[in-house]
C-alpha cells in the first residue's frame, strides 16, 4: 500500500502535538506520586539480601493510574499455605520525567 505524499508520516511537528496532548492529558486526569530510590548500606553477598538501607531522597512524578484491580474485597485469598496477597496497581509515567530522573540520579 502506497503513503499518500500529502500527508507526512512521523514529522516533528506531530510528534510535538502527540506529546503534548499526553502532556496536557496526565495534567488533567494523572496525580503525583514519590519515588524514593532505596540506597543499600549493608548486603549480604552470601544470602544477597539487603540487612540496612536507607531512604534519603524523595521525587514527585507524574502518573497515570490505568488500572487498580485487585483493591477490590476479596482479593486477598487464605489457603493452607498462608496468605496470598493479589493486589496491584499499573501505572505510567512519562518517559521525559523518568529520563530527567535517571540522569539525576546516575
């Protein structure tokens, strides 16, 4: 199938307006979470599980929640094992404020 030359497929200038109708979508619709990077003190190389960290720093991003299920009653099951948790919550961030994050933080 041809593309039609009248149109531009994947210019700068639509790829602006798609990311700034996204942008204009999580300000309207998306809410502030924190992330807080965890910095391991002490870990055990043997077991490799963390014995102290700590949580020094605490980031504001924003989000969009696309999906809660699991918080409902009867999510969590009882069975002969113990417990079984099954909640969850999906989220996304924008890729703009992870990669500002990311360089701050390597």
């Amino acid at each position: 199938m041809a593309l039609n030359p009248f149109f531009l497929q994947g210019s700068p200038n639509e790829q602006s307006l798609v990311q700034q109708l996204i942008d204009e979508h999580l300000k309207m619709f998306g809410l502030d979470c924190y992330y807080i990077p965890r910095k391991m003190i002490i870990t055990d190389d043997v077991l490799g599980e963390v014995q102290s960290s700590k949580f020094n720093d605490a980031y504001i991003l924003e989000a969009y929640l696309n999906n809660y299920e699991g918080y409902a009653k009867g999510s969590d099951i009882m069975s002969k094992f113990g417990i079984n948790l099954q909640t969850k919550l999906l989220s996304q961030f924008p890729e703009k404020d992870m990669k500002i994050l990311l360089l701050h933080l390597l």
